[in-house]
C-alpha cells in the first residue's frame, strides 16, 4: 500500500475533500433516480412491482463486482481505478437520458453499477493510506457522510431539475459533473512509485476470511445496516410524496431536508464515536461498541409508521440516518483496524460489500411489491427496524480480535 510521506500529511485534506465529492456525486446520481422515478414510470407504465426492480437493477451489476472491482483496486490503485470507475458511470447517467425503452434504460443501470462498485473499497483504502490512527473512523464517517449529502444535493437539484425540465437532462448535466471529477482527481492524485503498486499486490484468501467470526460480525452487521440504505436511497422520495401528498420538487426538498439533518448529525456522531474509543485497544475491537450503539439508535426508523406529518417524519428520518452513516463509518473503520494486511483491505472490504449488497438488492424490490400489497410503507419500516438490531447484536457479539486476509502456514484467521 502507499506510504504518505509526513511532508505531504497536509494534502491528505484535498484528497479527502475529493474522495467525499466523490460519494456526493455517486448518491446524487442515485437520488437522481429516486426523485424521477414518477416520470420515468408514468413514460414506461411501469406497476410499483416493476418500479421496485427498475431501481434495484444498477444493484445487480453492482453487487456481482464489488469483490473483482476491488480486487483490481488493489491491483492498479485508486488513482487509475477512481478515475475510471466514475467516469464510466458518469457515461452511464448520460446514456439512460437517451433511451427510448425499459429494456436499454435498466441496460443503462447496470453499466453503472458496474462503475460504481469499486467506490466504498476505494474510500475505505484512501482512509487507511492517508490518515493518521486517530482520524481514520472520523475520515470513514465523514466519506460516508457524503452518502445523505449526495442524497440531499441530489434529490433537491435532481427534483428541481426534473420539475422544470424533465429528468433527461437532469440526468445528462449530473453525468457531465462526473466526468469533470475523474479528470480533477487524475490531475490531483499523486502517482504511486514505479513499481509500488505491483510489488504490494495480493489476493485475499476467501476461505481465511471466513473461518475469521469478527469478520463475520463486521459482514453482517453491514449488510443489515445497508438493507436500511438501500431502501431510503431508492424509495425515500417516492415515501414522501405519497405519505405527505407531495409534488416533484416538493417532495425532493423534503427528502433533501432529511438528507442535509443527516449529513449535520453524522459528522457530529463521527467526533462522538472517535472520543468513546479513546483508551480502547482497537487492535481487539474496541470500535464494535460504536457500530453498536449506533446501529441501535438507527433502528428508530422502525417507528416511522406512527408519525403523520412532516415535522416528525423528517427528524426521525435525519436521526435515523445519521447514526446508520456514523454506524457504517465505524464498522468500515472496525474493518481496517482488525485486518492485519493493509495491501489487501480494498479486496476485503469489496467482499464485504458484496454480501451487503446482495441483501440490499432485496430492500426495493421487497418495498415494491409490500407496497402494491398492503397499499402503505408501515411494515416495511417494522421490518426494517428489527434487520437493523440484528446487525447492532452482531457487531456487539462478534469482532473482538484481528484476523487475516491471506493465507497463513497455519491456517489461522
């Protein structure tokens, strides 16, 4: 992995503002799509059934090459890799605002899952190679605070955009954006040494990994955690719109309100997290309490069927979401304190995410089809509340020692 020199420690601010762009324009593009979907539904006929898979389809590519993207993370760095990644999917909002099907708009999708799988792995390795011991579950929280601000920018521009103009070009200017960011952080991002980055490479051991119960814990309780995600991110706009009878641009302000809560609050339970495992033995787990703690309060998402109007959805909404980011922060982070080799946490953490992923894909599509079913969005929040508290109990249970990425003579994790 890449050894920041200390003379060049200041500069890790920019490419931390870069990285965090970076997940801002990945969940703006997804936002994008949330907000559109009336539109983009009502053109296409689509049933809420079909809508469900419509917005879980960049998931699929996306879930399938989290492990092999990350794997060639490691393998040619996230200079070249980040620059790509977003570039490609950048291509593929462009494209979606020129198709003239279902088939070739989900097409479009499932290109850009394919660019953005690579984009946790990328942040978290960025985290690991550029900040200091004490500031790596804060920098965690703060890239994957750019999660609700990429959802809050998103769906506020995105709304606006698609009220006033339609959401192809709302589509195509948030693409451009993105291409403008791969050719900043090609420019920005210093080169590795000649020959670093290949004498570094290795492949994870798939099976060490899983004889290991702390990475188990960290799995699971990321993958409960991104069920919650990945339901807000594709249904949040459409939630508010139909609980609170809202317009476009209207209900994208309200979900962009929960969205910049969320952002605020996520920051401030990052420094909160950082100084309750002050004096902890993180090497042993000590940063599994936070995930905990967090993941519980993020579990009041479950009562959000007993709330009826906008002064309370949106602050139980922010809440909930802060402490999911702060919690996801802290486990990404947990990951990097407890795998002994850092060359290979990109792959680790791609594996991580594909488990997580593959859960998430369930969220809109079991969404849509409760929703055709019941005609309301209350159990899906009772449901979501308790997979929630199961990852709280497995973080909480299980990631108390390090463990191994690779293969070691005596086949221990």
């Amino acid at each position: 992995m890449q050894t920041v020199p200390e003379d060049r420690r200041p500069f890790r601010f920019v490419i931390y503002a870069l990285t965090i762009a970076m997940c801002v324009i990945c969940y703006g593009d997804r936002a994008a799509l949330s907000v559109g979907m009336p539109q983009i539904a009502h053109e296409f006929a689509l049933t809420p059934g079909e809508t469900g898979w419509v917005l879980s389809s960049f998931l699929w590519s996306y879930f399938i090459l989290n492990l092999p993207s990350a794997i060639l993370l490691d393998r040619f760095g996230v200079r070249i890799i980040g620059a790509a990644a977003v570039a490609l999917w950048s291509l593929a909002m462009i494209l979606g605002s020129l198709t003239a099907t279902v088939p070739a708009f989900i097409a479009t999708r499932i290109l850009l899952g394919i660019g953005e799988a690579p984009t946790f792995a990328l942040g978290n390795k960025v985290v690991r190679a550029w900040a200091p011991l004490h500031e790596r579950g804060l920098m965690m929280t703060a890239f994957i605070g750019g999660i609700p601000i990429g959802l809050a920018c998103g769906a506020a521009s995105g709304g606006w955009l698609i009220a006033h103009y339609g959401w192809r070009p709302a589509f195509s200017l948030l693409g451009a954006l993105g291409l403008v960011w791969s050719v900043v952080w090609l420019l920005t991002h210093p080169r590795p040494a000649r020959g670093t980055q290949a004498s570094s490479f290795s492949l994870i051991s798939v099976p060490t990994l899983f004889r290991s119960s702390a990475f188990w814990g960290i799995v699971i309780a990321q993958c409960c955690a991104n069920y919650a995600n990945f339901l807000l991110m594709s249904w949040l706009p459409i939630i508010m719109r139909q609980t609170l009878h809202l317009g476009t641009a209207q209900s994208g302000a309200y979900t962009a309100y929960c969205y910049v809560g969320a952002a605020i609050l996520s920051i401030t339970a990052g420094k909160v997290g950082e100084t309750l495992v002050r004096g902890s033995n993180l090497s042993l787990g000590g940063r599994r309490r936070v995930v905990c703690l967090y993941l519980v309060l993020a579990s009041s998402m479950g009562f959000l069927p007993l709330c009826e109007t906008a002064t309370t959805i949106i602050p139980l909404l922010a809440v909930s979401m802060a402490f999911m980011a702060g919690g996801t922060g802290a486990n990404m982070a947990l990951l990097a304190d407890l795998l002994v080799e850092d060359e290979v946490l990109g792959s680790a953490t791609g594996l991580t995410l594909t488990f997580s992923n593959g859960l998430g894909i369930l969220a809109p599509v079991m969404t849509g089809y409760l929703l055709q079913a019941t005609g309301n969005f209350h159990g899906v929040f009772y449901i979501t509340g308790v997979i929630i508290l199961c990852g709280a109990l497995a973080a909480a249970l299980l990631p108390r020692r390090p463990f191994h990425g690779r293969s070691q003579p005596d086949q221990t994790a």
